[in-house]
C-alpha cells in the first residue's frame, strides 16, 4: 500500500538515559513517510514522549542521529525544530490566555507597522488567511481564556503549521476533546494530508489510531518492539506488543486473607477542573489484609480517584466510606483521621518539606498526638526513638537525622515518605505510583513493606501506572478505562498480560456480573 | 476655617493643583517601572532603595558637573544598574526575590546615607551642595489662556514626562512587539518560549525600562521636589507606588488613577496643616489611605478572581489543598 | 575536592555548623569595614584602631557593646520568628516604637510599687507590639497581600502616630527638648553594674531568646511554625491550621519588639525622648540573617553588631570617618547573606534537580 514514500524524517540509534539510570530510549529508529499519519504507540514509560521531545528538540539525546529529508540534522532546541518544519502540539497548551487568536498566533513574529507598532489588522489578515488555508476556523479576535478546548487545539495546531510546521506531533491531542471534537479534529487531520503535511499522531488509544493512522510504531520500555501498516495488524496484536514485560518482578509474598471493608465506593462520578467526567459511576470495595491494585494507563481516572478518595478534591458525587464513615465535606485531615494514609504521586509538592530536617519530615503526623507532647514541649526522647527506628526500619540512607530531605537520593526521599505514612499503621494505605522514580533497591523495601501492612492488616489500595508492581503485588486487580472499571480479577496471579493489556486498553471487558465480584459488600 | 471655606480657600486653587502634581509625579513614575516589570512577571519590592540611589546620584552629579541635565542621565543610569544587577540575582543566580529586594532597600537607605556623609560631611542633606535642580517648564502660549493656562503651565519637566509616561507605557504594553511579548512572559513564560522568545532577555528590558521610570523618579525627588537630598526623603513612596500599580489592576490608565489618588491624599495631608493640625498626624494620611486602598481592592478582587483563575489557566493543576 | 567539602557542609545542619557559616560572614564583614575605613580615612592604622579596638579599651566602653545589642535582640528575635514561618513582615520597627509609648504611659502616669510598675509596662508593650502586628497579619491571611508592603505602611503610620502623641500629647515642655516627662522610679529598669548603663534589660534579652529557642525547637506549636514556613502545603496537608500560625507569628514576633522597646526606654533612660524612631526594627533585617534565622544565635549577632555601632560611634568622634559606615555594613551584610543564599543551596538545588528529574521522567512518560 505505501509505495516509494518519502521519507521525511529518520531517526537512527536514539538513545536517552536519564541521570538515575532510567533508560528512555534504547538505540530506538524511527521514521516517517511524507505525508502519512503515523502513530506511536506505548504504554506509560514506553519513551514515546521522550522520543519525540527529542524530536522537537526539548530533550538532546546521548546517542543516534537524525536526518530530515534525508539530510543529517542537529535540533538543539524548540527554535531549531521549527526551523527545520517541525510543530509540536503539547498536552498543556502554550498559550496566553488574555491575548486573541490573532496574537497568540503571530507572538514572536508579530508583522509590524511603521517598525515600532504591531500591525494588528495584518495580523488578523494573516490569521484569517491561515484559517482558511488549513480549514480550521477561528475568530482571529476572540481571547483565548474565551475558547473551547477544542478551539484551543485549533490554535496551537495553526500555530505550528504557520510556522512553517511540514510534520506535526501531536501529543495526545484526543485526551482533552469532546467526541465530536474528535471527529472534527479527525477531518482535519486527514485534509493536512492531502497537502502534503506529515502527523505524528501519539496515542494509546488503538481505536482512534485504527481510524485515522496509516502506520504505527509501538515502543516499549525504550524500544521499538514493531512497525507496522495500521491495516496489517489487528487491535489483539498491537495490544500485545504494547503491553508486557520483559522480567518479571518477584515479590514474597503469601495468600492474602481479606477481613472486613475497609474503604466502601459506591456510584462515583468525579469531575475535573473544567467540569468534565473523569471517572465514570465506579463502585468497588476494598478490604482489611488485601492489596488491591488499579491497573490502566495513566489519564482514566485514576488520578481525580485517588484525589477524592484523599480529599484533595471534593468534586464527586457518589458515596465514600472509609472504615464505614463517610467522607463528605471532611477535609484532608479529617480523612486522614478516619484511618487513611497516604503516599502521593507527586512527592516533592507536598510529600515532604524539602528544607526541613528528616527528623521533622518523619514526625509531621505524630507531633500534634499527645503521645508525643509533654505538658508544653515535645516529648524529645521519644521523638527521637521514633524517628531512628523509622530510619533503620527503612533504611534511609543518611549520615544525620537532622539532615534536611533535599540532600537525600529521590529513593531515600520516597522512603521518608513511605515510612512516615507507613508508621502511622492505618488501616486504609492509598499508595499512588510508589516507586515511581525510586532505584530498584528502594522500591524493593517499599513493596515489601506494603506487603508487609497487609499482612499487618491493612488494606492497601495501589494505582501504578508499572504494569509489573501492580500485576505482582496485587492480591486483586481492577482495571480502569475511560473512568469506568472494565475489568476485576479476583486472583492477580492468574491473569495474562495480554488479557490485562487489552483491557487496559479498552479492547474488551468484563461483564458486569463479574466486575461486581469487587464489592465485597 | 470651616470644610467649606478650607475647599473652596485651599483646594481649588492653583497652587494646591501644583502640590497635587508635584505629589504625584514620583508615585507615578515609580508605579509606571513597576507596571512594567509586573506585567513581564518579575517584581522588584526594592524600588524604594533605587529611589534613593538615583536621587542622591543625580544631586551629586548636577552639584559636581553643575548640569541638571547629566544629574539626571546619571540618576537614569544607576537605577538601570541597580535594577539590572537585582535581575542578574533573581534570574540567574535565582536568589529568592524578596530577600534580594531586601538587600536593594538596605543598600539604599545604607548607601545613601553613608555617601552623603562621605562626601558633604552632613549628616542630613545635601543642602551644601550647589546643585542644579531639573527646570519648570512655561509652555510660551499656552501660560497666557486664563485659568487653563495657569493648570497646564508651569510645571517641571518631570511632571510632564511623568503624564506623557502614561501614554507612552499604553503605548509600549499594547502596541508594540516588546510589549506583547511582555504581556506574554508575563502571563505564561511556556508559551512564550515556545514561540522563541528569550524568557530572560524580555525580563531584563522590562528592568531598564523600569529603571528608566525610576530613576527619573529618584532625580525628581531631589532635583524637582526638593532642591537638594534629605536621608530617607523617599518615606515609602516606592511602596506607595507598589501599592498604586497593584489598586491599578497594573494597568497604565488604572495606576495613573492610583496614583493620582494618593498624591492627593498627600497633598491634602500638607494642605490641612494650615488647619493647625499636627504635621505628624497628617503625614500620616498617605499611608493609611494605601492601606485602604489595598483593603478595597482586595475585597473587590476576591470576588472577581475565582471566576477568572479557573478559566484563564486550566493547565494550573498543580494540587493546593484547601 | 570542593564538592566534596560542600558535601559535608550540607549534611551538617545543626547549630554549630550555622555558627560557622555566621562567622564566615562576619568575617568578610569585618573585612569590607576595614577596608572602607582605610580608604576613607586619612590616618587608616589610627582608624582601624578605633574601630576595632576602641569598644574593648575602657570598661565603659565594653558595657556598651552590651547595651547597643540588647534592642537589637528583641527586635531581631521577633524578625526571626516571624521569618521562621516565610514571613517578611517588617512592623518590628514600629511595634517597637509603640511599645516603648505605651510603657511610658504607664511608666509616667500609673504609679504602682516596685517591680509591679515595671512589670505593667512591660505587658502594655507586649500588647503595643502585638497590636502593630495586626493589620499585615489579617492582609496576609485574608487576601495573601504581601506583608512587606502592609508592614511598611504601618511602620510610617505608627512611628508618625507615637511622634504627634510625644510631641503634642504627653510632652513635658519643661524640658529643653521633645520629650515625655520622667519616669516614674519604680518604673526605672535596674543597671546590673556600678560602670556603664548595662540594665536588666540585658538579661531579659537573653530570657527572651532563650524561651523563645525552646518554643521553636522544642514544642508542637515551634514544630507547626517552621512546617509552615518549609513548605506551605506540607503543613497544611499534615493538618497544620497555616492560617492560624500566619497570624499567631506575625502577633508573636511583634509582641517582642514591643517588649524591646519598652525595655530599652526603661533601661537607658530617664524619659522618652527619642524624636525619631531609632531604626532597630530595619536593623534587625541585617542581625536575625546574620543569626541565620535561628533564636539561638540572636544574642551573638546582636552583640556582634552592637559591637560594630560602638566601634563606629568612637570612630565617629576620635577619627575622620564617618560613623555612617555602620549603615553600609549593615547592607553588606544583607546582600552578603542574599548572595550567600545562594552558594550554599547551590548544592542542595542540584539535588533537588535530580530528584525532580526522577519523577520528572515518570512524567513526561506520563500520557
């Protein structure tokens, strides 16, 4: 089907590894046919993103070349990208709320009158021009706070293509829109084709990508594992490259033995910022002495769950019950007392205070309990104790305790903060992405401390986004996709990472009859 | 004097009109650099010691040279430097903003005062020093229009760059390249840069111009306002002009406003001392009326600012706990 | 090899390292003085000399070091605890300067016996000071303005206020200048020693520092303070009340500075007669970064800087340099610790950068 194409941009040999050892790209080779609309496709972690930040010039990689039009190119930076007709269209959108459509659009080349004034009018020709050219309608003076995502999108997109952008990345362009948003954004996609305009289009939504895409390179764990013609391989198969491991984790760990509910969800539906549905009418529950891990890819609801279900956020509807209170209108830690702790994601925002002492980062919970407060002073002594015992119990690395956090290892940072949620023994734990960026043998005691509460008896609700932790260390497994569980199984160790993968992945799930084995009430 | 006979007596006068403006200018001038650097998104808390920097180095420079005109340039200078070097800190070395600032206002007041002793051998001013104070300007037709004529001439160059400033700040935000590009560091630096535009290069214009503003700010209150230096004679106005710019919603139109406002609370202050009031207490006004001008305004904007925060930046879902 | 002398540096954070670090400033301090002083003046051994050396050569002399520091502590105190929780909230100046009003008010007009007249003034400043605090504190929680600017306003406000109140109110025109009428004896703050005018105050001083050591360090209230100045939102998902410390600290820090200035017009002198505000409250800036915001360390810094305003006064009279030079020092030292600010959390930055990277490239792995 694709003849002798013209190859537009190669890239050969990439490689990429990050200052902690984590290898993004592995001697990775990609290309692009003039013209096409290729997809790169891979689960969190695969190095798509990496690969075309690369591409635009936002990260240098430490081995490989690439050639664009089959000429060897240096991009050092955004600006180099662009000279070269690369556009790249982010997540986050680059743009300036108060200005218009017209400005945002010409910033940086803004057409001049008499040298010193910007010629606005011309701007708004040059807008309206450009509008027309790439079919993609805009009012060039609407400020851009005034804009609808999808419009938004528009923008950036033409932003790019005047330019001078002849390929277009488009980093998960469908996440933000509307269905019908979609469509249209679909429709557009394929007129750019017509002109001669390359796109690369990525993704893990196979359904889309089956739509629209001519070809699609699947990474993961830095490599290429497959290119293919979209019309040559079915959604099994890409499912299946996507979606594996490559060494299996092993993790000691005995058969679970679940007591009473510890966190009962019934009927969720939490929005996001702007209003929309992000998870989707989920119930499940979870019990005393069980792992039960969320698997999915990231951006289907796992992160507005976790923020309800740790009171972050309070835009849900639905009932939530922790240790069979509800958590209504309570706010952090109000929650946190009715038996929950809590590892966040994020850990430098709010995780630990990167100044303050380890000593002080430990001790943050159990300072204001009377336990530790004499009459008018902290009971310093037992502090003490408390706080050695944390650190030989989790083998924070460290020459002092009175050492601030900001001059431990990202591991030992995440072992601050595990320990001190872990400390508190509660009988809920939400651990989210806990060894996400922590070396192997950190994240080795952090999982086994984890398994360790369980069997303590408490009940741990685990989101990652590393297939193997959640497959290994899960008792069960629920699998989200677009806000909505689509999968539970009951015994973690018997579910294939196929079976897992397509489910992630939106290409099958379970009845309901069997997704309702999850409540346990 | 009842209120009736003070306004009519002492108000709605010429000269009272003339205190108005000479109140206003440094504020103005002062608001207008800080409308500049607020809108490219790096804010500099130490005007009040660049104030001071400038006006003692234009006195020194016009007394020395016996020129106005290179007291002022030299002023000009010093506050771009001072400014520059603050950018240099925050920006490059990223030395946290108000500690920086901090350092610039004890420079000042430091500096100042241990110059001006160096130099003259006073402990309080410059007065020893023949200086040559920045010249009022009679507009040749305009001063012989009755009534009119007397408000609009007369005035010192300052004050008139001061108002001409207004325009030509409106002018530089909304209608040139620099300016929107500005606008846009300002709001959001990521999409800036992803066009090209140098995040840093903008932020250090924004500080030459606004040193610009400043210093001419500084010169006139030794060169224009008073005729000499005085420790300390900035009193707080570089604060006071912060606190113009942020009631102005930093905008040029809305900070002239405010800071017209407070000139007048200053001048009223002076103008009720004919009352027999006590001068402390009414040195006192211009400082309470910043303090309510910020309690209004701020009562104002809570209201206004939850409706606009979650539409203009819904990529900000950075998790603030409430 | 440097790196890895930083390395040590930056694991080691307890007090004797930031004595350390403090003493390195006052070193280039030292150091920059000196060589001002030998530029400017036209016999530099002999100004040096007077500098450094003359607050040591008379016992009188000596004592005065002691009594330059002891304002300074008290308004230094206050500033640190107030930056403890990342508050740069200035009104220390005026709150001093309304305490010392309203322990003369008391001092003058209450009399009461003994120790108890001096007690009552010294609580009426606590609350003078305390009331300084208010209005920055209620902008600060309610809308998030900047401290800085309200506690500047209030500064001039409050000094202008206490000057009117002096000059018009409560002035004894008996006397040849500005000034309140006597204190009342009982009111009077006791020298410790027969030279000098070294009072209690002194030793209050250093109670203060040392209570307030205890509560910064050693109590669950200090704990929530420096949380909440570490990382804002660290201490409110650890179930701080921020808003709560955000004003409870600006009251505290203010409260001192009230006490110092009711301590220092009750120790020093006979009646208020200061027509100016003394500046204690804008060179606290220079002595609690000198100290390195940390209570302990207050009563050294503000030695050390009473140290260099005595020096500087017997310069000022035995030499040709001004005394004025105190006032440059001083910006030195704050530029000194801003620059400094910098160079020793290089390091720590650069951590934080890697282990940013870290979940940075989780995230930008992230869909």
């Amino acid at each position: 089907m694709i003849q002798e194409m013209q190859e537009i941009v190669k890239m050969h040999g990439i490689k990429k590894v990050y200052s902690n050892g984590v290898i993004a790209c592995n001697e990775v080779d990609f290309s692009a046919y003039l013209g096409e609309i290729h997809a790169v496709m891979g689960e969190n972690g695969a190095g798509k993103t990496t690969l075309m930040k690369i591409l635009f010039g936002m990260e240098k990689p430490d081995s490989g070349e690439i050639y664009i039009k089959g000429e060897k190119t240096v991009i050092s930076s955004p600006q180099s990208a662009i000279k070269n007709g690369i556009g790249m269209v982010h997540q986050h959108f680059m743009l300036v709320p108060s200005l218009t459509v017209a400005e945002n659009m010409m910033l940086g080349m803004e057409p001049r009158k008499k040298g010193i004034m910007v010629n606005y009018s011309m701007a708004k020709k040059l807008t309206e021009e450009a509008c027309k050219k790439y079919n993609l309608h805009l009012n060039p003076s609407e400020k851009v706070f005034n804009l609808s995502v999808g419009s938004r999108q528009k923008l950036e997109i033409l932003k790019a293509l005047v330019r001078g952008a002849k390929i277009l990345i488009l980093d998960e362009p469908t996440a933000v829109l509307t269905p019908q948003e979609t469509a249209e954004l679909f429709i557009e996609l394929k007129k750019f084709r017509e002109i001669g305009i390359t796109i690369i289009f990525i993704s893990h939504k196979i359904h889309e990508i089956k739509e629209i895409c001519d070809r699609i390179t699947i990474m993961r764990n830095g490599r290429v594992m497959g290119v293919h013609n979209v019309s040559d391989v079915t959604e099994q198969q890409i499912s299946k490259l996507m979606v594996g491991r490559d060494a299996i984790l092993s993790i000691c760990k005995s058969k679970c033995k679940p007591t009473e509910v510890v966190l009962d969800i019934k009927d969720l539906i939490c929005y996001k910022n702007d209003g929309k549905v992000a998870v989707d009418r989920i119930s499940f529950s979870l019990r005393r002495g069980e792992i039960l891990g969320i698997a999915g890819i990231e951006g289907n609801g796992q992160q507005q769950l976790v923020e309800v279900l740790t009171g972050l956020s309070s835009k849900y509807s639905g009932n939530v019950k922790i240790c069979g209170n509800n958590i209504k209108n309570k706010d952090v830690h109000k929650i946190r007392n009715l038996g929950m702790s809590h590892i966040p994601q994020d850990r430098m925002s709010f995780g630990v205070a990167l100044k303050a002492s380890i000593s002080d980062n430990l001790i943050s919970e159990i300072v204001q309990t009377k336990e530790f407060n004499g009459r008018i002073l902290m009971r310093i002594k037992k502090i003490k104790e408390y706080v050695n015992t944390a650190i030989d119990n989790f083998k924070i690395k460290c020459t002092m305790m009175k050492q601030p956090v900001s001059t431990l290892s990202g591991g030992n940072i995440q072992k601050v903060v595990v320990s001190r949620e872990l400390s508190l023994a509660t009988p809920l734990v939400i651990a989210d992405q806990p060894t996400r960026g922590v070396d192997v043998g950190a994240s080795e005691l952090i999982r086994n401390k984890l398994v360790e509460m369980r069997d303590n008896g408490s009940g741990i609700l685990l989101v990652s986004a590393d297939l193997n932790e959640v497959i290994e260390l899960s008792d069960s497994i629920v699998v989200m996709y677009g806000g909505k569980i689509v999968a539970f199984i009951e015994d973690g160790s018997y579910v294939s990472e196929e079976q897992l993968g397509e489910y992630m992945l939106g290409l099958a799930s379970q009845s309901e009859e069997i997704i309702r084995g999850v409540m346990h009430v | 004097m009842t209120i009736g006979t003070f306004f009519t007596s002492i108000v709605l006068t010429i000269d009272f009109l003339d205190m108005l403006l000479r109140m206003t200018t440094p504020i103005l001038l002062a608001a207008l650099g800080a409308v500049i650097f607020d809108r490219s998104g790096i804010v500099n808390i130490g005007i009040e010691g660049i104030m001071l920097l400038s006006a003692l180095t234009g006195v020194l420079i016009s007394a020395g040279a016996q020129s106005w005109i290179l007291g002022l340039l030299c002023a000009v200078l010093c506050s771009v430097f001072v400014s520059l070097l603050y950018g240099y800190f925050v920006l490059k070395l990223k030395t946290p903003l108000t500690l920086c600032s901090l350092a610039i206002n004890a420079l000042g007041a430091g500096g100042t005062i241990f110059i001006l002793q160096l130099v003259t051998g006073e402990k309080g001013n410059t007065a020893s020093l023949a200086s040559i104070s920045i010249p009022t300007i009679v507009i040749p037709f305009i001063k012989d229009i009755p009534i009119v004529g007397a408000i609009l001439s007369g005035h010192n160059i300052i004050t008139y760059l001061a108002f001409i400033s207004i325009f030509l700040v409106k002018f530089l935000l909304y209608k040139t390249p620099l300016g929107l590009r500005m606008r846009a560091v300002g709001e959001n630096p990521d999409a800036a840069r992803s066009v090209g535009i140098n995040e840093h290069k903008i932020k250090y214009t924004a500080l030459i111009l606004s040193g610009i503003l400043i210093g001419m700010s500084g010169a006139f209150m030794s060169m224009g306002y008073m005729n000499y230096f005085v420790r300390d004679m900035t009193a707080g106005r570089g604060f006071i002009a912060l606190a113009a710019e942020i009631t102005g919603q930093a905008t040029p139109i809305g900070t002239a406003l405010s800071s017209l406002l407070f000139g007048l609370m200053g001048s009223i202050g002076t103008a009720l001392q004919s009352l027999n009031i006590p001068g402390e207490l009414l040195s006192i006004i211009p400082y309470v009326s910043t303090l309510l001008a910020l309690l209004i305004y701020n009562m104002h904007k809570k209201r206004q600012m939850k409706k606009v925060y979650l539409v203009c930046h819904p990529k900000r879902n950075k998790l603030v706990i409430k | 090899m440097f790196k890895r002398f930083l390395k040590i540096r930056s694991n080691n954070v307890n007090i004797v390292f930031e004595l350390i670090k403090m003493l390195i400033v006052i070193f280039i301090v030292v150091g920059i003085a000196a060589i001002i002083v030998i530029v400017t003046s036209k016999q530099p051994i002999q100004s040096l000399l007077s500098f450094f050396i003359g607050p040591f050569t008379t016992a009188r002399r000596f004592s005065e070091i002691f009594e330059a520091a002891t304002p300074l502590m008290f308004t230094g105190l206050g500033l640190v605890v107030m930056l403890r929780a990342n508050l740069f909230n200035l009104a220390g100046e005026g709150a001093f300067f309304l305490g010392a009003l309203g322990a003369t008010i008391v001092a003058v007009y209450f009399p009461m016996p003994g120790i108890i007249h001096i007690i009552a003034c010294l609580v009426t400043a606590i609350v003078c000071g305390a009331f300084a605090a208010l209005i920055p504190a209620i902008f600060k929680v309610k809308w998030g303005t900047s401290e800085l600017v309200t506690s500047l306003m209030m500064n001039y406000i409050l000094i202008y206020f206490v000057i009117w109140v002096i000059g018009y109110v409560i002035r004894d025109y008996s006397a040849g200048f500005i000034a309140s009428q006597e204190f009342l004896p009982t009111a009077i703050i006791p020298t410790l020693f027969s030279t000098g005018k070294l009072h209690a105050g002194f030793i209050i001083a250093l109670i203060a520092a040392a209570i307030m050591s205890v509560f910064i360090f050693y109590t669950r209230a200090g704990y929530n303070v420096r949380m909440t100045g570490e990382n804002l939102n660290f201490a409110k998902y650890s179930g701080i009340n921020t808003a709560k410390v955000i004003l409870f600290v600006q009251v505290l820090g203010c409260a001192i500075a009230g006490l110092g200035g009711a301590v220092e017009v009750l120790g020093r002198y006979d009646r208020f007669r200061w027509g100016a505000s003394p500046g204690y409250g804008y060179t606290a800036v220079a002595v609690s970064m000198l100290a390195r915001k940390s209570p302990k360390l207050i009563p050294a810094a503000a030695i050390f800087y009473g140290y260099l305003e005595c020096g500087a006064e017997i310069l000022g009279r035995e030499s040709d340099v001004t005394p004025e030079v105190i006032q440059v020092i001083q910006a030195v030292v704050v530029i000194l610790i801003a620059a400094e600010a910098l160079f020793f959390n290089w390091r720590q930055r650069m951590i934080v950068k890697a282990t940013a990277n870290d979940t940075q490239v989780a995230r930008s792995e992230k869909l």
